[in-house]
C-alpha cells in the first residue's frame, strides 16, 4: 500500500506540473516576417540615351522648271539624294501600365543631333539646251513628340507601336549648268521643318529601373520651301533668266538603340502584416 501511495503521489505530481507548464507564457517569438517580391510594372517615367542610323526615303523626288522667256521653256524631275548617316541624342518619358493586364500606354519627347548628308544629280531636255542638275542635303537635327501603346508579352519584355508630331532642320543646295554655259544656284538652310513619325520598338528591363530598346521611326518633315535661282551668262553676268527650284523633301527611316532609367521600375503591392 505504501508504494501504491508513493506511485500515485508521484503521477499527481508530474500531472499538476504539466498543468501549470501549460498555463506558462510561450517563449516563441512572432513569426518572421517575409517582405514579398516586389511586383514589376512599368508604370513611370524614365530618361535616356539613343544612338543609331538614318536613311532617306526613296521615294524623295526634286522637279524645277528653267524660264527663258521663250515658249519652249524647261522642265526636269529627278530622283533626291540618297542621303544617310548617323545620328544620336536623348529621350524622356512616362508609362502607364494597366493593374493586372501587360497593356502600357505613355508619351515620348526626343531630340536628336544628326549627320545626314547625300547628294543627287539630274537632266533635263529642252531645244538646244541640255541643263545638268545637282542637290545637296543635309538633316542636320529632329525630335519628336510621340504617343506609345504596347503589351508586356512577358513581365520584363514590352513590345509598343509609337507616332505622333515631328520637326527638325537641315540644309538644301541647288546647281545648273547647261550646255550654253548658263548657271544658276540657290540654297536654303538652317530651315525648321514640321511634320509627323510613326514607328514601333521593342524594351527589355534587363535589371532593376534599367532597360535598353530597339527602335525603329519614319520621320516625314514634309517639303522645304522653294527657292528662285538667278541666271549668269558664261562670262559670269547676270541674266534676265532664272530658275525655279521646288523644296527638297525631308522623308527619312530610323533605326536606334537606346538605354533608359526608370525612376521607378518596380512598383511596390503595398505593407503586409503578419497575422498570428
């Protein structure tokens, strides 16, 4: 009976202490918070640079017309210069990407330095006379205003369509010489030209707020301002003639390369707490 006593006594004790270990505070710390991946977006605005190659539109063509005061007259049309070169400069902008879709929408300023040059030549027909014909152009700077619309076909790769309003200025010169040795020339520069572009691109966000562009642009600045040219006779006097040279278009392709900074790439899905 004593050692039941003692067993029992024993197992009542160890029961209450249970017990009373129960009812102790936990010394367990608060659950570790785990602050969430950031959420990508390519909401915001960003700056940059851009390097890249011009080309002329084939499709550039110059016309004049040679008045002697005689019926028969003068008229020619030959092709513009196939000018091309390189060209650079910057750009600034903002996006908007649409919460939960890849749609982005957002606006685009650029101005570029460029060093496009080419020249043409031409004849014309007329009796007794056979006028050779030359141009020089030059677009020495453009920007554009754009808007852009495109789809995020993967969180970190945008593919967008862009247009809108253009300007820019260059150089034009004219020459004629004919077979009587009658010349003329003109030229007209530092002339500020306006019109539209319209293009598409493709971004990459290869780190954190940096991502890097291919882009191409077609650039219509419209036609300069025609200009008269002044006859000299072979000795180099003026004459009662003239020339009548119409503007040289200013349609050009662009192709560019370009790095942006986001100043705020990554958006954030806001403070969670932790429930325990």
């Amino acid at each position: 009976m004593k050692n039941l006593s003692a067993a029992t006594a024993i197992a009542l004790a160890l029961t209450a202490g249970s017990a009373l270990a129960a009812d102790l505070p936990s010394r367990k710390g608060p659950p570790v918070y785990i602050e969430p991946a950031p959420v990508f977006t390519w909401t915001g605005f960003y700056g940059g640079v851009n390097v890249g190659y011009g080309w002329a539109d084939p499709r550039n063509v110059y016309g004049s017309e040679y008045f002697l005061n005689v019926p028969t007259g003068l008229a020619w049309s030959y092709n513009g210069p196939n000018f091309d070169g390189v060209l650079g400069g910057g750009q600034i902008g903002y996006n908007y990407q649409f919460a939960g879709t890849g749609f982005v929408v957002g606006v685009e300023a650029d101005i570029q330095a460029a060093d496009l040059s080419g020249a043409s030549a031409g004849f014309g027909n007329n009796i007794g006379y056979f006028p050779y014909l030359t141009t020089r152009q030059t677009i020495d700077w453009f920007g554009t205003v754009r808007g852009r619309v495109g789809y995020a076909v993967l969180p970190t790769l945008l593919v967008y369509g862009t247009g809108g309003f253009a300007y820019g200025g260059g150089s034009s010169r004219f020459t004629y010489f004919d077979s009587a040795n009658f010349s003329a020339f003109s030229s007209e520069s530092n002339d500020t030209r306006t019109g539209w572009t319209a293009g598409g691109g493709v971004e990459w966000a290869f780190l954190p707020n940096w991502s890097a562009k291919v882009e191409y642009l077609y650039v219509d600045l419209g036609r300069g301002p025609g200009f008269w040219s002044n006859q000299f006779n072979p000795v180099g006097a003026l004459t009662a003639f003239s020339s009548n040279q119409v503007g040289a278009s200013n349609r050009f392709h662009t192709v560019k390369v370009g790095l942006n900074y986001h100043f705020n790439l990554f958006g954030s899905a806001g403070p969670v707490l932790a429930k325990y």
